[in-house]
C-alpha cells in the first residue's frame, strides 16, 4: 500500500506534469533544431514566434467562442490552431522575405544570423504586447479533468491523490501526432528528403538540382507550425504570457543542443531529459521517501536538492556541461 | 525716535503675525508611480483632508494654515525615493512627512534625509517587521501595523481552529518574506509546526514544481503570503488541481475579490487576515470621505489621515511646528488620557490642547501606538462561505 502511495505521489507532481512539459519543450526543439540544420543558425526569435501563434489562436479561440462554437469537452483552441498556424506562417514567410533573404544572399555569416534573429526576437516581442498585451490570459475551456483529485481519491482509499488534467492528455496526443507527420514527411516526401539532403550539404543539394527557395520555405511553415502547436499547448496547460514564453527559450536551446542540435530525434530527448531534470532536481523527495523508506529511516528534512527558484538553473547547467563534455549533444547533431 | 518707530513696527508685525499665524510646509511622500500606484490617490486625498481641516479650524498654532508638497517614492526605488524626500525636505523645507509608503524605501529615506535633517515621519502603509527596531531618534513612527504583529494573528487565527501543521510560501519581496518568518516565528512559539517555509516567484505561467515541493512537505493547510493579482492565485490553482492542499490561510495580499471570482466554493473553509477596524472612528472617517470626493475604503487611505492628523495634534500640544519639539508629543497625543478623538473632530481636539487639557487621539483605525513607534493593529478575520468572502470577527 505504501509502495502504491509512493507512485501516485511521484505521478502526480513529477511524471504526468513533466512529461506535458518535457512534450512542449521537444515541439519547441525541433522548431530550434530544424532551423539550425537547414537554415543553419540559432533562431532566437522562436520563444517569440511561439508567442504570436499563440496569441493569433487565442484571438481566432475568442472569436469562435463568441459565434457560439465550442469543441465539445476538448478546448476550442484546438479548432482555432490551424488559423493561428496559417497566421505564424504569413509572419515567418515574411520576415524571411524582408530580413533574411538578404542575408543568404550575401552568404552573411551564422553569427550576423544569429544578431539579425535577435533583432526579430525583439521587434515580435513589441508585436506580440501590441496585439494582446502583457498579461497573464488563460483560454482553455471544455472539460478540465479527466481523473480528479478527490474523484481519485475516494475510489481507490489512497491517502494520496491522483489528478489527470485534459491539458496534459492533450499535449501528449497531440504531440505524438506532429511528430509522427513530421518524420513522415522528412523520411518519406520529396520535399522532406530534399531538405535533409540540403541540411547535409548544401552544395551538393543544389548540384543536384534542389530549388533551395523551396526549402527555405517549407522549413519555415514546418516551423510556424511546430512552434504554434508548442505554444498553443503551453498556454492551454498553463497559461499564455508574452513574457513567459520569451523565458521559455532557454530551456528549448538546452533541450535542442542537449539532443543535439540538427537532429530532430535528439531535439524530443532533449526536451524530455531537460523537463525530467528541471522536475526532478527540484523536486521534494521527502514524501515518496516517507512512504518507501522503513519507519526508522524516514527522513527529516525535505530531501530537495535545490529550490524550485532554480528551475531555469538547472537547464542552463545542463545547457554549460553538454557544450563542455559533448558539444555534439546525446543523438551526434552538428557542434556549436 | 528712530527707534521708536523701528521697535513699534517691529512690535506691530510681530502682533499680526501672531494672529495669522504661519503657513506650515507639510510633506507627503508615497509612490504616485510604482506597484502600489493605485492606492496613492486615496492616502493622499485623506492626508490633505486632515491638513485642511486643522487648517479651516482655525485653532492650529493661532491660526496656522498648511500648505503640503508631495514627493513620489515610487515604492522601490530608494534612491529616487531619496531624491525626492530630499527635495521637499530642504528646499520646501517641510516639518513633517506622511509617508514612505513601502517598507524598503520608507527605511532608506528615513536613514538618509529625515534624519539628518531632523524631520518626522509618519508612514501609513510599511508593514515591514524590521521598521520596529530601526535606531529613528523618535522621528519615525506608522499608523500601519508591522506584520510581526499579523504573524501572531494568523498563529492565533490558526490555533483556534484546530490546526497544528501547516507548510508556508511566500512571494519573494520584503513583505512576503517579513511575513512568512513573523508567522513561523508566531506559530512556533505556540507549538505549531511549519513544516516548509519555501519563496514563490511572481508573474509565472506554472508552479507546478513549487506545489509539489510544497505538498511533499505536507500540511493540513498552506500559509500563502503573496499577492492574490499575481502568484497566489497560480499556487490556488495548480494545489486544487494536484490536490495537494484544500484549505488555505490568506494574509492581507490574499484577501481580495479575485478569491471569489476565481475559485468560489472550490475554497470554502478557507481564512483570511487583514488590518482592518470597525466601529465609530471608521463610519466617521467614511462619511468624511465620501464628502471630499473620495473612497475611504482605498487601501491605507484612512491610516493616512491619521499620520496627517496626529502630527498636527502633536504640534498643537508642543505649542511649536519644530519637529525637534513636537515629535516628543506624538505619542502623548496618540495614547494619552483625555477626550477620545475621531476624524472630523479636529477642531475640538485642537481647542483642548490650546487650553492645556489631554486628548487621545482614536481617529480612524483606532490608533494605539505600540514598541514605542507603531499601530497595534485591528485585523479582520474573514472565511469563504459558499463562494464568498465573509467577515467572522474583529480582533
């Protein structure tokens, strides 16, 4: 009985809510990934193009409501992503247009990348306050739970209880599903193994007759769209803030660098490795302790390695040690 | 004969000037910008309420009139708070100043300007615990409680329903965290046991991680000091969600409308602490108010018209507007024998002291100056009841 306790307990405060975030993170990741192996720099501006796709399906999410159009018991968002996704597309294809383009053209080097994506990280971050504000906007709706605190409590007696959010199901599924298309896409279509092959060597790829526009471009709506889908799903299982999800950067680079950057499958390892660790260091071991541990040894203190003020300490740690040890992250990506 | 007319002259101007009396620099120092920006209209308008009514009276030192000049603190720079106390203090020369208004700022403007200058402070809004043992040379006093005596309420509060542990969190700031240790300290000493004492941050999307540290600690009810705009509500959140925690105790952050809308009966039984006081000086105080235009239940408004009114008070009783001479008599004023005063009732208070007599200075939250310096503090318990916020007692 104890024992049981003991992993309800490790359910409900460290796997379910970090396997939801470690499932955001890698969406975010792959966003990072893609654009450092096809594009080949370090796009800061995605925390903020997660922001704005966000922010457009919170606007679409309103609007439906307002129609009187719901989802059922899932939440509305979820109808309103593909216009949130079509919106980040148009702002990413035409920043690519007006801002980047120049740079390929004349071969600039990653780092001046680098700068100019910062330039767009803090023009979007203007964007994003202009069109919904800085505050804190929760938009989820529909049913909230699918196993409840107290529902779980009574029907199994277990001193400890069990909640299952819709949110985190949802990130999940839907997670799983994006990542299925998109190694479908990458292994199976032309366009896919066209832009792998552009990834791997770029004079190569065009020797051999690739229109490197096309790739660029599709590589940009992957990216809206995997960094809408991110965004949407962390605000729906948090909540959106403009300024939250620009902080959310950091834990996606060490995801994607952990992983290792340009890999696509290291980038969702990364993501679940950095939230595992985020959780875990911080965690409070105490009261699966407790219930494990013989009486005798039961601990005093609150066996925590470190406040939950340092989450962003720790991925950041990570972040340092991969760069020292294996600059190539777990799945061999490029080094940094 | 020259001389004559000299010293006649001067004799006449000096006989005028007793009459009219003289215009007395008065200062208000708050954040009219900052966190706390919104309740510095209230505190102000009361202030100014109190001035011109000793003012109209007619009885304040023959016949004195105030004029105020503000200075904004901002709430949490110290620096600029500095600046602009020093402002008022020596070009307007002001002799007495309501404010600081947050506890870090009021602590540095009362270090580096009221002091050297000699000038009074009375703030009405810094709850700090450690504004208590500050060195002020009876410069400084508040007609706000410090939270150590909130701390000893809660533990109260606490006791008498029957809990015995409880986990404690804390919005990482002066006050949150001036709170949480006055609270542990309290609850203590009177056999309670705090079995996590743990900061939370403001403005995050998540607190996942801190519920779970918090819920593995365990507890029958979670202490919350923060601010119910802005973390709090997250920590209400994810532990109703989790269920790690159902019951909650709200200090004065908490307490808040935002309770109701946000969580209704999800947090019924749930209590809450927060200065507050009843009774006539309150109603009176109110009525006041709302003739001058005003809300007198702001936040801290009608401890600002007390600050304003007590150093007036003091003034009349020392027979001078030098600080050096009346700060010696505030407390006189506020604790002393004699008629009770309530807002509105300057006047009076006013003729008593010109003919000698004692007054103790009541005013609108019921002023009792204790360590020498602060408000003992009324505190208003409330409970959520079927989704709403309901007053159980006063204590």
């Amino acid at each position: 009985m104890d024992i049981l306790n003991a992993i309800v307990a490790l359910l409900n405060f460290v796997v379910i809510p970090g396997a939801a975030y470690g499932a955001q993170l890698a969406l975010g990741a792959l966003g990072v990934t893609l654009v450092y192996g096809i594009l080949r720099f370090s796009n800061f501006a995605h925390g903020d193009t997660m922001a704005f796709g966000t922010a457009a399906t919170i606007l679409v999410t309103w609007g439906l409501t307002a129609l009187g159009i719901t989802f059922g018991p899932l939440p509305t968002a979820l109808l309103a992503l593909p216009f949130g996704i079509a919106a980040t597309i148009a702002l990413l294809l035409g920043t690519d247009r007006l801002v980047y383009r120049f740079y390929r053209r004349v071969k600039a080097a990653p780092v001046i990348f680098v700068m100019v994506s910062m330039g767009i990280m803090f023009v979007m971050n203007g964007l994003n306050r202009f069109i919904i504000g800085v505050g804190d906007i929760n938009f989820v709706d529909g049913e909230r739970f699918l196993i409840t605190a107290r529902g779980f409590r009574e029907a199994t007696g277990l001193a400890e209880p069990l909640a299952l959010r819709m949110t985190q199901v949802i990130t999940l599924v839907t997670a799983a599903i994006a990542v299925a298309l998109l190694f479908w896409f990458l292994n199976r279509t032309r366009t896919g193994k066209s832009m792998r092959a552009f990834s791997d060597n770029e004079d190569l790829a065009l020797l051999s007759g690739i229109n490197p526009d096309h790739v660029v471009r599709v590589t940009w709506m992957i990216v809206a769209a995997l960094a809408t889908t991110a965004g949407v799903l962390y605000g729906l299982d948090k909540s959106f803030k403009a300024f939250t999800y620009f902080q959310l950067l950091l834990p996606i680079f060490a995801s994607a660098v952990v992983g290792g950057l340009g890999n696509p499958l290291g980038a969702i390892a990364g993501g679940f490795v950095i939230a595992f660790s985020e959780v875990t260091v911080t965690y409070a071991w105490k009261k699966v302790a407790t219930y494990v541990l013989p009486e005798s040894l039961a601990p005093e203190g609150l066996m925590q390695l470190m406040g939950t003020d340092y989450k962003f300490a720790v991925s950041f740690a990570i972040l340092v040690v991969v760069l020292l040890i294996k600059p190539t992250g777990i799945f061999k990506g490029k080094s940094v | 004969m020259k001389k004559l007319l000299l010293a006649s002259t001067a004799v006449f101007a000096l006989g005028t000037a007793a009459q009219a009396g003289e215009v007395i620099p008065m200062g208000i120092s708050i954040g009219y910008t900052g966190p706390l920006e919104s309740m510095a209209p209230g505190i102000t308008a009361a202030a100014e309420m109190a001035f011109k009514e000793a003012s109209d009276s007619g009885l304040l030192l023959d016949g004195s009139t105030i004029t105020t000049y503000k200075a904004d603190s901002t709430c949490i720079d110290a620096a600029a708070a500095t600046a602009a106390m020093e402002r008022i203090v020596t070009s307007d020369k002001v002799r007495g100043i309501v404010g600081g208004m947050c506890s870090g700022e009021t602590t540095a403007t009362l270090q580096n300007v009221a002091m050297p200058n000699g000038v009074v402070m009375i703030s009405p809004s810094a709850t700090s615990p450690a504004l208590s043992s500050l060195e002020a040379n009876d410069l400084f006093y508040r007609t706000s409680p410090s939270d150590a005596r909130q701390g000893v309420v809660m533990a109260e509060v606490l006791q008498e329903r029957g809990f015995k542990t409880v986990a404690v969190t804390y919005t990482n700031n002066d006050y949150g965290k001036g709170l949480a240790d006055a609270f542990q300290a309290a609850f203590e000493a009177i056999g309670g046991k705090v079995t996590i004492n743990a900061p939370h941050e403001d403005g995050k999307a998540d607190y996942t991680a801190e519920v779970g540290a918090l819920a593995s600690a365990g507890g029958e009810v979670l202490v919350l000091a923060g601010y119910v705009d802005q973390g709090g509500s997250g920590i209400i959140r994810g532990s109703l969600d989790s269920g790690a925690f159902e019951t909650f105790l709200f200090p004065d952050g908490m307490v808040g409308t935002p309770l109701e809308t946000n969580f209704g009966t999800q947090i019924d039984g749930s209590f809450g602490t927060n200065p507050a006081s009843e009774g006539e000086g309150r109603d009176k105080f109110m009525e006041l108010a709302k003739a001058a235009g005003f809300d007198g239940n702001s936040a801290f408004a009608a401890e600002g018209y007390d600050a304003a009114a007590l150093m007036l008070l003091a003034m009349a009783k020392a027979k001078s507007s030098d600080p050096a001479v009346y700060k010696k008599e505030i407390l006189g004023v506020a604790n002393g024998e004699g008629e009770k005063i309530y807002p509105g009732e300057l006047a009076k208070a006013l003729e008593i002291l010109n003919g000698g007599g004692t007054v103790n200075y009541e005013g609108a939250t019921s002023v009792t100056f204790v360590n020498g310096r602060e408000s003992a503090g009324n505190y208003r318990e409330t409970e959520m009841k079927d989704g709403k916020l309901t007053v159980v007692k006063y204590r």
